[in-house]
C-alpha cells in the first residue's frame, strides 16, 4: 500500500506545480530619459543641480562660459543696427531721386542706381539681422535645461573642463512617472489602459498602474509580450531600477 500510494502523491505534486503559474517579474524604469549634450564649443563654468536633485522644466542646469559668444552678440547687434541706418538712408535717397525724376530734374539711370543701392541696403539688413540672431542662438546655447522636470543622474563632464559642441555633459531622468516593464503569457494579454497591482522590494504598499504600452510582437521562446504600465511617482517613494511582481487581484 505504502509502496503504491508515494509514487501517486508524488506525481500529483509535480503535477499542481507544473500548472501553477510563476510570478511575473517586474523592473521599473524612467518615464523618461535623455543625455544632453553640448550645442556649442565652451568650458563648463557651473552645474546648477547635483546627482540626485530635483529640477523643474526650463530650470538652467548647467553654465557654459558665454564671454565669447556674448562679445559676438554685441558686434552682431551693433552690425545690424549700422545696416538698418543704411537701409533707411538709401530708402530715403531713392525717396528723393524719384521726386527729382518725376519733375524732370533727375535721369532715369540715376534713379536706377539709387533704387538699386536701396534694394542692397535692405537685403545686407535682413543678412545683418539674420547673423544676429545666430548670435543669440549660440549664446543662449551656454545655458543648458531640459523641458522636462526630472533629477540629472550621471554627469559626464565636470566643471571647469572645455567641451566641444556635441560632447555629452550629463544625463537625465524623469522619475515623476515609472514604467514598469513586464512579459506576460500570450494567453493572459492586456490591453491598454488596464489596472494593474504590483509589490516592489522594500515596499509594503500595493502599487497600482495602467498599462501605458503593449510591444505588437510575441517573443516565440518565452511564449510571454512585454508590457509596460505606467505609474505615477510624484511622492517619489519608488526608485527607478526596483524589481517586483505583478500581483493581479490584490
């Protein structure tokens, strides 16, 4: 009897443990993320924000030294304000040679000249105004922020260190909002804006999302899709990198 009834208790509890699904793994991950590179050759004057530290979107985080481009702003400013007085002067002189012409007192070739010095004038202003703009592109460039509030999670180049335009300076995330990134069973697909409900290590809490995103491609060896829920973060109790488990029901 003994001997019949082990292999039968034995098979049965492989049995219940081959049906019973496995716990899905979850990993969080920024909402978003970005590394900013320098858009002008300069050196690196300030980090206004440290690893770790809360900004605002649109906040300055870093200063690059604008002398340099600050000087070019000014010639380019007073360049186009001397090629908007020569455009008025020239529009002017046309403005009179034609009322010589139209009394008969000025020839046709002079008002010509005088049309065509006016149509450089203008043009040489718009060239002018266009290079001061430029200037104040660059310039604005020496101020660095990200349209997004987020924490700067890495720095690549500290102060006081010339960079070249393209250079990565830092890197940064949006933590306000996770991702929780997940496979789940072909067979148990979801749906975008489902709820979901997790547990996360070192978190009693339930956490709940909705999935914010569902790949359109099945992994074939896993039999599993890749998911991703979105979770809101603003009291910044989660952490970007926690893993837990999905816990439908709970």
């Amino acid at each position: 009897m003994k001997k019949v009834f082990l292999p039968v208790l034995l098979a049965a509890m492989f049995s219940v443990a081959a049906v019973e699904p496995r716990p899905v793994k979850v990993v969080l991950f920024p909402f978003r993320e970005a590394e900013i590179a320098a858009k002008v050759d300069g050196t690196v004057k300030e980090y206004k924000f440290r690893v770790g530290e809360r900004f605002k979107a649109g906040e300055v985080l870093v200063l690059l030294d604008d002398t340099r481009y600050r000087i070019d702003c000014e010639r380019a400013e007073a360049s186009a304000q001397d090629a908007k007085i020569q455009a008025e002067f020239a529009d002017e002189s046309y403005v009179s040679q034609k009322k010589l012409f139209d009394e008969n007192f000025q020839s046709k070739i002079e008002l010509k000249r005088r049309e065509a010095e006016s149509a450089s004038a203008n043009a040489r202003t718009k060239i002018a105004d266009a290079n001061y703009l430029e200037a104040k592109l660059l310039l604005g460039y020496c101020f660095l922020n990200v349209p997004f509030d987020g924490k700067i999670e890495e720095v690549l180049c500290r102060e006081h260190e010339t960079v070249r335009a393209g250079q990565p300076l830092f890197k940064v995330i949006d933590d306000g909002k996770l991702l929780a990134v997940m496979n789940v069973p072909v067979s148990a697909p979801r749906t975008i804006g489902t709820e979901l409900s997790f547990r996360f290590a070192g978190h009693p809490d339930v956490v709940k999302g909705k999935v914010f995103e569902v790949s359109p491609r099945a992994d074939h060896r896993s039999g599993t899709i890749e998911i991703k829920a979105l979770i809101d973060n603003s009291d910044g109790k989660l952490t970007a990198g926690l893993t837990g488990v999905l816990t439908d029901g709970e």
